[in-house]
DNA sequence: CAGTGGTCTAGACCACACT
DNA sequence: GTGTGGTCTAGACCACTGC
C-alpha cells in the first residue's frame, strides 16, 4: 500500500476559519469598539458560506465577550465605554453590598526603560520604553487602591499626566477612545502583603497593615499583553468578588 | 382602542424548556456524575424536538460545565472524579510555576448549631444542626491552608472524621461519592488579614503575617447552596491566580 | 414596514471511538 | 460497521428595533 498523504494539519471546522477572519478584522481596526459589524447575511456573502455559519462564529466570539448581540439591531463590537462595562474587570465590591464608586487621583506618569520582569510580562526586550503610571483610587472616606501602572510606550505614544487627568471614565476606556487599544482579558496574581512605609502614607493606614497585593497583566485582541498593573488593595471594608464556574 | 391582554409570561424558546428538563433529571439523580446521559436523537425522541434543538440545550450545559460532551463516545455528567476536574475551584498556584499537591490532615468534625451567619449562607435558620470541619493542607514543606468548613447536617449525614481521613481525594468527589452532592459553582469573597494566635500556630507562620481570607459558598444544581468554607492561605511562596474575561 | 438577530427543523455528511 | 457527537446547509418562521 503506497504512503498516504499525512493529515498534518488537523481538521479545522469552516466556522473557526470564519471566527479567524473576523478576528482579523477586529484586529486590524477595520470594525471599531462600539460599533455594528455587517449582518449575519451579509458575512455568509462576503465569506461564502451558509448563515448558520457564521452564526456560530459570531456565538461564539459573543462568548468571550469580543461582539455583543443585539436583537433587532445588529452584532456590535465590545466596547468599554458602555455602562454595564465600566466595571467588567474590577472586582472589589463593598462588605455592605452594592457597588463601589471610586474617584482616581493619578500621582505619576514618566517615561522609563522596562526592567527584566515588566518586559517579560509585556513581551518586550528589556530596557525598551515604557511609561509607568502611579494612582491612588478612594471612596468618598478614604483611599483604598494604590496602584503601578506600566504601558509599552511605542502603543501609547503622548500619554502624560494631564491627559490622564483630562480622562473622566475608567482608563480601560480611555485606551480605546485614544489608543484605538481594547482589553479582551486579563490575569490576576494575588497575594497577602504587609503595608510599608509608602503604602501605608498613600492609604492612610497603620504600617504592617495587611493588603491584598493584586498583579494584573491585560491583554488585547490576538494574546497580545499591553498592560502590567500591580494594585495594592485595603480590604478593612471592601472584598475581592470571584465566581468559579 | 381596548386593552390588549399582557404577554405576561416572556417567550421562552423550547430549547431553554428542554434545558430545564434535562437539569431536572441531573437534580434528581436519574443521570449521575461520571455517567453517560442519553444520546441526542434518544432525547430529541423523548422531548418530541429536533436533534438541533436539544444539541443547543447541551450546549448551553455544557458551556456551564454541567455536562462533558465526549465526541464518538457521547454527553456525560460532569465529576470532579476526574483528573482535569480535581483541582477546578483551587487557585492556588506556586510562585514558580507548575501545579501544586497538597497533603490534607483533618483536626476536627463536630456537629454543632448554626450561627447567624452560616444560617444565612446556607440559607437555613439559625440553630439548624451543620457540621464544621477543620483542616490544613500542606505541601512537601510546610502547612499552607487552613480552613474552616460548614455543612448542612441533613445532607451529610453520618459525615465523621474517620470518614473523613479514608478518603484519598479532594473533598468534592467526597461529597459526589459518599452524598450524591455534586457541586456546580461557588462564589469567594477575598480579602488580606492578619495571622492571629491560632492562624500563625497553625500555618507556622510569626503573628501578624499578612494571609489571605477566602470566603467560599458552593452550590450544587438549582443554586442550592451546600457549603461554606473559611481558608486562609500562606502566600509567601504562592499566590491565588485568577482570569478575568 | 423592512431589516436585524433568534428559534426550529430536516437532512447530508464528517470525525471519532469501540468492537 | 455502527453509533456517537460535530459540521454545514437551506429554508421557514418568530421577536425585536426603528423608520
């Protein structure tokens, strides 16, 4: 019996090429945050393919929260300057219920070469640019979140410290109106920690305070990492919320 | 122009309705953990649907982790007897990468009243009988995990230490085993405390070092909430690892 | 009203597992 | 080979939005 060709590349379902492609575009710019890519016909078209189709890819995309569907209007792209999305990523919630309001008060922004573990987490060569940010963020009583913010420079080109303070809404928002950059997803590593002497002035609490140590890295369309941030949280009267599924 | 009667009752697709008896038959044991449930066409049979109908209510379960589809093998009830499923709501994660084993020693069972705040969480009324367990687990080196566990009496009953100690594996496919409880999701509330006189004893740990206090409901099918659990955990050397999406 | 996404069906064929 | 889930299609009809 003569050797067959192998099967090297796995199968891989029309749909998912269909979700690559939109991906694409996603990626590209092509469809922008906020608003209604093509109907659902009108990609069976441009792709040849059945509606059902591109259903599934569309379903499944809207699973991860990159599209959001919307009965009679259209399949719009996720965007985080919606209300409902304000908050998607930022899981402190008050003891007492409800939900936290918190004013951000920037204290930095500098340009400065990446040290090896910020470059590793961005993906950069160490010494690239970067540009790290500092913030507090308080409730009406007192500061609760002090945090270190690091960016790749070469996506954020002109950020400075008044820019950030001309900002009214989360910053995730202000990368997309600015930066034409949305957050997809993000990781967490959290740790218990001990206030030192500049946490415990920024959050106004007792040295040796415990905090919960919070490192983020958040990353764009395609895996890419572009955000490194290490928050440091009081939770005297807040919680970290998780939900495992 | 007269009154229209009201559409009261929402539309609800014949699919969620399918959904709905297929969780019913996963609450009430007629299909258990581990086990294959019937194939599409038998159900699409059953419920007098099309194939397509019930594969999307299997979808929706199985995006929820209530069910495993297994292709040219069939749809199972979800476990946590299975390997990939042991560790699915432990976050904990070493420092240096790689998975983390831990060793269990069990140090008390006691059937006792419920508090206010069990009661609550439970959803019971104060006084009601609950088991509380207590627990450390240790890696290779030293304790890591203290916890404290509540559980309604009425549904494990006859839960003993010594029953406790012969199981070899993770405490859910204890409950699966031994109480027909399979667990479905939890929520865990997190926050940064510091070690009191009992806590450093335990975890070997100086008083006031900084630990991690996670909070945990669990619930079984129909948002039944089963369990409740008080960890503390050593993050010198670990850390909690979460994704945002 | 037209256009969008949402549901449901029926049928064909593919990929995978077991025997 | 038989039976399972997985993909793809085509068409009908429903529900919601906005003109």
């Amino acid at each position: 019996m003569p050797l067959i060709s192998e099967p090297i590349a796995t199968f891989s379902p029309l749909y998912e090429q269909i979700k690559a492609m939109i991906l694409a575009s996603l990626q590209s710019s092509e469809w922008l945050p906020g608003s209604v890519i093509p109907s659902e016909m009108e990609l069976a078209a441009r792709y040849a393919v059945s509606q059902g189709t591109v259903r599934k890819a569309i379903d499944e995309l809207a699973a991860q929260n990159l599209l959001v569907r919307r009965q009679g209007k259209g399949t719009f792209v996720a965007t985080h300057q919606e209300d409902d999305w304000q908050y998607r990523f930022l899981r402190l919630e008050p003891d007492s219920g409800g939900r936290i309001h918190l004013k951000s008060q920037f204290l930095a922004c500098e340009s400065i070469k990446a040290d090896l573990s910020v470059a590793k987490l961005l993906k950069l060569k160490m010494g690239d640019p970067v540009i790290r940010i500092e913030r507090t963020q308080s409730t009406a009583r007192k500061p609760i979140v002090f945090e270190e913010i690091w960016l790749p420079e070469t996506r954020f080109i002109g950020l400075t410290l008044s820019s950030l303070n001309a900002w009214p809404g989360p910053m995730y928002g202000f990368y997309e109106a600015t930066y034409a950059t949305h957050m997809v997803r993000a990781e967490e590593k959290i740790k218990a920690i001990l206030a030192d002497q500049v946490l415990s002035s920024h959050l106004q609490l007792p040295l040796s305070a415990a905090l919960l140590s919070v490192e983020r890295v958040a990353f764009t369309y395609g895996n890419k990492p572009v955000e490194v941030r290490h928050a440091r949280y009081d939770t005297s009267e807040q919680h970290y919320e998780n939900k495992l599924n």
